[in-house]
C-alpha cells in the first residue's frame, strides 16, 4: 500500500514539474522577447526556456541524429548541428525530424553553408533517461545517439565549451525540416502523469481494503 501511494505522489510530481515547463515555455512563446544566442551557455538557466536571436555559421562538424523520436505514430529522428554564433559559445541547433524508411537507414544531413540569423526557442536538451548517449559514427560521418548527452557530444564534436542549452528554430525559417515548438515530444504530458496517480492511488486504496476485510471478517465456527 504505501509502494502504490509512493509511486502515485511521484506522478503527481511529475504532472506539476512539466507543467510548469509548459507554463514557462508558453509565456516565452506568448512574449517572444529575443534575447542574446549567448544565454545559451548560461548554466544558470540551464532548465529555464528563453527566446532568443543572432547570427553566426554553422561549424564543419558532424551532424547529430537523435534516434527513436515518433511524429504522428512514425519513427524517425531529429537532426542537430553545431553553430558557432558571432558572440557567445558554440551551441547544438536542431533542424527538425526526418521520418526512417523500414530499413532504418539513416538519412543524410547536408552541410550548411555562409552566415545565417537563426530565431528561436533556446532549451535543454531532451532529458536522457537510462540510454546509452555513446556517438556512433556512420558511414558518413553522421553521429547517431540514443540521448543527447552534451557531455559526450563535447569531446566528439571537438566543442569543449559547448552551450548547455540547444536552439529549436522558428518553424517559419526556411531551414532544416519539419519541427514545431512543442516543448515535450516523445513524453508523457501533464494529464496522463495525473492519470497514473489516480490509478497507483486506486491499488493502493484496494490493498487497503483487503487488509481491511481479511483483519475484521469473522471467523465461521467449528462445526
């Protein structure tokens, strides 16, 4: 009983933590105050989101492929790349989702060249979990992750002081592929967090229940 009431309080958790994420992100999206590229390497916001503009290139880097990221019950990934903006620390922008053919065979991410003014919603990057952020390289020099580990990325894409936070561009620049500004792709929302609390809370309520009726029904007489 107190397992299912535990695992219920931490949905709860869960639920009031990414709402406020949407909170922040939608006052952001409401406001759209652009801020320096170079609040990106501001580990003190690490977690916060921010609207943010400049210009600068981007690096002769590989790019990086975010694997197992469903779009409309598709599979397929999300494509970074390393820009290096005129002020601030080099930061990971991310140029959207590209669905995988039944072969899984990655696609390829063409280099973008000259000066760009990029736009958009600085944030962390999607949160890790338990896999393996290990880079593996492609044929074409594409790295491949299972999580963005930015610290991993650091050393492979030779960035040491690679910002903490990653750039997610307007959708209404014509760059990259399909993308929106949907804080929480691939992962549960608020309500669905609330929906499993009811549910730990529902078990844990049932066991007391049981507990209840074995400890307190009589016991029939010996015949």
């Amino acid at each position: 009983m107190a397992l299912f009431a535990s695992l219920g309080r931490w949905q709860l958790d869960r639920m009031h933590q990414k709402q406020a994420l949407l909170d922040d992100a939608q006052r952001v999206l409401a406001q759209r105050r652009a801020q320096p590229l170079a609040m990106a390497a501001d580990a003190a916001r690490g977690r916060n989101y921010d609207w943010a503009a400049g210009e600068g290139v981007f690096a002769d880097a590989p790019a990086v492929l975010l694997d197992n990221q469903q779009r409309e019950e598709r599979p397929g990934v999300r494509a970074y790349r390393l820009f290096k903006p005129a002020r601030g620390e080099p930061l990971l922008v991310e140029l959207g989702w590209l669905p995988l053919p039944p072969d899984r065979r990655m696609p390829s991410i063409p280099s973008l060249s000259g000066a760009h003014r990029l736009e958009g919603l600085l944030l962390p990057p999607p949160s890790a979990g338990i896999a393996s952020a290990v880079p593996q390289a492609q044929a074409d020099g594409t790295l491949l992750v299972a999580a963005l580990d930015l610290r991993a990325l650091r050393d492979t894409l030779r960035a040491p002081m690679l910002a903490p936070r990653i750039l997610r561009p307007d959708p209404a620049l014509k760059i990259g592929y399909t993308r929106d500004l949907d804080i929480l792709p691939n992962t549960l929302p608020p309500e669905r967090h609330l929906g499993y609390a009811v549910q730990w809370f529902a078990l844990s309520a049932a066991v007391l229940a049981t507990a209840l009726v074995l400890t307190f029904r009589k016991k029939k007489p010996r015949r």
